[in-house]
C-alpha cells in the first residue's frame, strides 16, 4: 500500500474537508520547570516508581518548547490544513490565577506561526495535565476544581482567542477520569469506581461552565468537547455476554455522550448499577447539555466483552482472526464505521471531527526511512471507514491523524510510536516515516 485510496466522489475529497495532524502539550513540550510552569499531575506521576515504564517522563519529551519553529515547518510540509494542539494549564497560570506570561507567550508564538503557514488551529484546553496544587486539594473529585477550570478558560481564551478557530474544552474526560481515579492507570493513580465516576461529572460539569465564557470572549471561534469511544461486542451470543457489552458501552461510552446531548446519565446505570451515578447538584445537567459546534471522536480500536460474576464485563482478545497494533490494539476499520453510524442513530449529533486516529507500531529507523507499513494500511482503511459513515448519513467535517510525531505516551512511556514522524529521543532529530509521506502526498494531490 503505497497511497491512500478513495472513491473520486469521496466527501473527504471536498475542499471543505479538515484534514489535520493532533498533538498535546505534555506529550512532546518537554521544559516541565522552565519559564515558571507549575508541576502537573503527570510530573508527579511519572516520578511515582512503577507507575510509567521504564521511569519515563516528560522533562524533555521531544523538546517542541524549544524546537517549535522547526517542529510548524514539518507540520507545513505535510500539507494539513489544521493542526490540533493542546495548552498546558500549569505553564499559563500561576497558583494566584494569574497569567504566566512567558507560558503565554510560547503558545502566541506557536499559533501566530501557524497562522502565518495559512494552518488553522484546533486548540484543547484541557488534555490530562492537571496543576498538581489542585490535586492537592481533591483534583476532579473536588467539585471546586470545576470552577477554577472556568476561571482558567476564561483568562486563556481573552489571551489567546484571536489566534483560535476551534476550542475543545477537554480532550477525553473517559481517560482523565475513569483511566485517572477508577482504574488508577493514568495520573493522578486512584482506583475507586464512585471516585472516577464524580471526577467524571465534575469534568462534564467544568466543560458546561466553560461553554458561555467561550463564546463571550471568542465569538467567531467554534466551541465544543472531544470523548473518546471504542465500538464493543459481546464475545459470544449468549445473553450474559450481550449485557457485559452492553454494560461495557454504557459505562464508556454512553456516560458522557449521553448527559452532553440528553442531559440525562443513561437510565440503565439508575437500575443496575446506581453506585455508578455521581452526586449532582441542581441545576448541573443543564450546563453540561448546552449546545456545542461540534463533538470530537477520538477512535482507535474495539473491544469484545464477555460477562465476569464480579465486574460483570471483560476484555477478551476477538474469537475471529485479526491484526494488532503494537499496543496490543485490534485493527477494526469496520467498527469504526459502526460506531460512527449508531451513534448518528442514537443521538441527534451535531457535526463531527475525527479528532485522534491512529496507529502504534514497531516502527525502526533503519538507512535514514521508517517502512511502517502497517500504519499506512491503518490510515488507509479508517479513512475509507470515515468515507463509509458519510455516505451513511453522518455529518463529519474533519479527520486528525494521531499523531504529529512519536511521543510521551502517557503510562507507556517512549515504548510506543504512533507518528507520522519518528523521533530520536537522544538526538531529537525528526524523521518524516512513510505513513507521513503518504499522508503529505495524498493531501497535496486532494488540493491540486
């Protein structure tokens, strides 16, 4: 597979269309006690032993806060028309609420460079790096932190709006809550059910509370929220796995999509599984089912569930022959396309980006190339996966490959490459794999 194939009527084809690299602040700035940033969760997580492997962390992650100018260069050469990027709460804010000047200036630069290449700029607020002084004092599980999110938004978005198309309030509250205080595999590390369920609900809440600050202070930005979602299937057909999925889905799924367009926590978790409900206070579900421009998916996989006595579902490989990233993730380009389609069915969805998609594989520089072959079979068939969905009557208006470059990849550390570009952690060097040139070269031709 040496190009990206798509039918000559493809929506994707539409100069409309977004085509987009994505990366986020702690994954590849590096400079974590430069220029007055605070510490994040993340800091402390990684200097946590046995937590990250091989004690990795992200002092110098790839260097982008010194190496940026470089770094836009590369994205312009891959003939993108947006770059998605994320802020670091704890570089921009002082512990006062105050603008970190210097933490500010970075990201005026950065986005005045892209806007000089002609790049729009698809900016998070919020991808997982927590100041750590609000972890102190209870982090998301602390309603309070939803409101220092708003103050946070506020400041930020009157500082940097006018460089701004897209805000995504947060980047997959799934994994910062339920990955961070219910499974205890990511930062801050709790593993409790009731407390990743209440951090869940105050992020939710912080995201609803962020919305109207947004359009005050950035009237001709779009706003909105990225979850994330894998498509789930029960193991077999007996009704005990089918409800482990169904349970599966509801709980990572349905729980955030559902109170963002419904206002309303599924009704099945109030019968079965009522402990799995946050606290909420009068008045919340309204400001978290505000209108919103647009909803990010983030998609790399599926997953097949068959029923546990204790935890009611678990993960079990797929019965069916099938690829594998080297994550350990299934390739499953057609769930993608699923997903897409029911959630169309399921909810009245306002219009969607693809806003991570991508592949880790055992990539190796070898002669001065990376051959990753796999991942440029990944993008092909996810793209003609998107494709499929349009034509099915899902209004998408974006895809953002994931990601620009190797990176910190969170609890596996620099043992995981998704890039388009591989990256020597010793040298820095950047080096665009074929996958890159693949991408770069389909994009040239749609614009020609």
């Amino acid at each position: 597979m040496n190009m990206i194939k798509l039918p000559p009527d493809s929506k994707l084809l539409d100069p409309s269309f977004t085509f987009g690299v994505a990366t986020a602040s702690f994954q590849i700035e590096g400079a974590n006690q430069e220029d007055g940033r605070l510490p994040s969760i993340w800091d402390t997580f990684c200097a946590t032993p046995g937590k990250v492997f091989n004690g990795d962390d992200g002092s110098i992650a790839c260097d982008h806060y010194h190496r940026w100018q470089d770094d836009i260069e590369l994205i312009s050469q891959l003939n993108v028309d947006a770059y998605r990027l994320s802020i670091a709460w704890p570089r921009v804010l002082d512990k006062d609420g105050a603008l970190n000047d210097k933490g500010v200036q970075f990201y005026r630069n950065l986005l005045t460079a892209l806007k000089a290449k002609g790049i729009r700029t698809f900016v998070t607020l919020y991808h997982w790096d927590l100041p750590q002084y609000l972890e102190d004092l209870g982090g998301w599980v602390n309603r309070q932190t939803a409101y220092r999110f708003a103050e946070y938004v506020d400041v930020i978005t009157k500082a940097l709006g006018d460089l701004v198309d897209s805000w995504a309030t947060f980047n997959e509250p799934f994994c910062a809550a339920i990955l961070g205080y219910e499974y205890g595999i990511h930062a801050p590390g709790h593993k409790n059910h009731r407390l990743g369920r209440q951090a869940a609900h105050h992020i939710l809440l912080a995201h609803g509370l962020a919305m109207p600050i947004i359009r005050r202070n950035c009237p001709n930005s779009q706003a909105g929220i990225v979850l994330n979602m894998n498509r789930t299937y029960a193991a077999s057909a007996s009704p005990d796995d089918r409800f482990a999925a169904l349970i599966r889905d509801t709980l990572d799924n349905h729980f955030f999509i559902a109170p963002l367009l419904t206002g309303a926590y599924p009704k099945l978790l109030g019968r079965v599984l009522p402990d799995y409900l946050p606290v909420i206070a009068e008045g919340d579900l309204e400001i978290i089912a505000q209108p919103i421009d647009f909803l990010g998916l983030n998609y790399y996989t599926c997953n097949h569930n068959r029923f546990h006595p204790e935890r009611i579902f678990e993960d079990v490989k797929n019965s069916e022959p099938a690829e594998y990233t080297d994550i350990g993730w299934e390739i499953a380009p057609h769930a993608f396309t699923e997903l897409l389609v029911e959630l169309n069915q399921q909810y009245t969805l306002p219009p969607l980006f693809i806003t991570e998609n991508g592949a880790a594989c055992a990539d190796s520089l070898v002669d001065g190339t990376v051959d990753d072959d796999q991942r440029v079979r990944y993008i092909n068939s996810h793209l003609q996966a998107v494709d499929a969905a349009i034509n099915a009557g899902v209004d998408i208006r974006g895809y953002f490959a994931w990601s620009l470059m190797d990176n910190f990849e969170w609890a596996e550390g620099y043992n995981k490459r998704f890039g388009l570009i591989y990256v020597d952690y010793r040298t820095q060097e950047r080096t665009i794999k074929r996958s890159g040139h693949v991408f770069k070269d389909f994009l040239a031709s749609r614009k020609a």
